[in-house]
C-alpha cells in the first residue's frame, strides 16, 4: 500500500500535535510547585511593617505611613523616616520572588539563618491581610548577585532570593530614620 501525500502530512501533523501536547505536559511537571512569587504584593499595598531582628522583641520596630509620611516606632518613640530609604526598602520587598528552592529541611534553617537568629519581617497590607517572612543569610553567586535566604513563617520552604535585604529590611532602627532629624516628632 502506497502513502499519499496527504496521508504524509496528515501524519507530520499528528506527529507535531503529540509532541507540542507531550513537551508542554512535561514543562508544566518540571515547574511543578514553585511559585513565581514569595510575596504576590507591590508597594502601595503596604501600610506598615513590623521588624524584628533575630525575633529579639527589645529590638522590636515598627515602620508606618501616617498624613503620607513615614514614621518609625519603637516603643514610645516615634521618629520620621528616611522617605528615600523606606522606598528602597519597599522596591527591595516587591522583589522577593524565588530563585531556588534551598531546603525544605527545618534542621537546616539555622544554616539559612531563617531560624530565631533571622529578622522577622511583618507586612501588613491595605486590606488587612498580614504576611510573615523571616529573612535569613545574605549569599553570594560569582561577586555579582545577592541572594538573601527567605522563608515564609507558616512554610518549610527556604527559598534564595535575589534581593538585597541586608541594605534595607535588615538595618536597625537608625537606618531608617530620617538623618536630618532625629529627635521625636510626635
């Protein structure tokens, strides 16, 4: 029995059909569960945030937006921030997406530093949705990149993430306030 040019492409086409179905089955398996973001959140969502370095609640601190500026709080003091650096901090936050999953391992989190000795980062929303991160160990890769180790309070997952948080969300109090004043304003 003789094919036929048509029975020929006919069968081409089925045989690119089946591969395009079996390649994007495959890609979707390999992604499997990794999300795209750590944080699904931009920076207007943001009305305040909570820090903690190394969950050490005397160091305890407290960054808000009141009358369109920003102040940070510690106890009964209250200071004006440094605009500029809070936007810093606030761009470093929208990019925190993950580059690699690290660990799922919860005895390999003082490694990461996203145990007690991280900074607890908590983020509270206009929509009064708070997310909890612990940031942990800065990394890293070939002196170009920066990677910070970030976990999610209520996760196992480690994740690297290329963002620098040692410069912003990891500074202490001071770091934040404005440096041209830094007595009290309320």
């Amino acid at each position: 029995m003789k094919l036929k040019n048509n029975h020929l492409i006919l069968f081409l086409f089925f045989i690119i059909v089946l591969v395009a179905v079996l390649f994007y089955f495959n890609r979707k398996k390999e992604k499997g569960v990794f999300p795209d973001k750590v944080l699904s959140i931009t920076a207007k969502e943001i009305v305040s945030l909570e820090i903690t370095p190394s969950f050490d609640t005397d160091k305890k601190f407290r960054v808000y937006k009141k009358n369109n500026k920003w102040f940070v709080s510690s106890g009964s003091r209250t200071l004006e921030a440094d605009t500029t650096f809070v936007n810093s901090a606030l761009a470093e936050i929208e990019k925190i997406r993950p580059d690699r999953l690290v660990t799922r391992d919860q005895s390999l989190w003082k490694e990461y530093g996203v145990d007690s000795s991280g900074t607890l980062l908590i983020i509270h929303l206009k929509n009064d949705k708070t997310l909890s991160v612990v940031i942990g160990n800065m990394t890293f890769q070939d002196d170009i990149y920066v990677s910070s180790y970030i976990r999610l309070t209520n996760q196992n997952e480690v994740f690297a993430s290329e963002c620098y948080l040692e410069g912003t969300i990891k500074k202490d109090i001071m770091g934040w306030v404005r440096k041209t004043k830094k007595e009290g304003l309320q």
